[in-house]
C-alpha cells in the first residue's frame, strides 16, 4: 500500500493518474497488502475510493 500510494501520488503530479487508476481498475485481481502499517490521509482515501470505483 505505501508504494501504490507513492506512485499514485506521483502520477497525480505528472499528470499519469487517470492512466494509472485506469490500468489498476482493469486487472483481475488487485492484492492490496500492508493496510494497517500507517493511517490513510484524506486523499489516499480518495485515490482508494477512485479505483474501486473504476473497477469494471
């Protein structure tokens, strides 16, 4: 989870971030692993809730 963070933060700043949540949404399975090693901030909150959301 910090490195999906990381990148999704990233990619926000780059501009990569729809592509990303995107690909991410398109995968059959998404193992996301280490949920409680820090609490969430609001916008890592929302980038989760933004992939859930995509996921077809």
């Amino acid at each position: 989870m910090p490195r999906l963070f990381e990148d999704l933060a990233l990619a926000r700043l780059d501009g990569r971030f729809p592509r990303l949540v995107d690909k991410l949404a398109r995968v059959q399975l998404l193992i996301l692993d280490d949920w409680g090693t820090h609490a969430l901030t609001d916008q890592q909150r929302r980038d989760l809730l933004e992939i859930f959301v995509s996921v077809r």
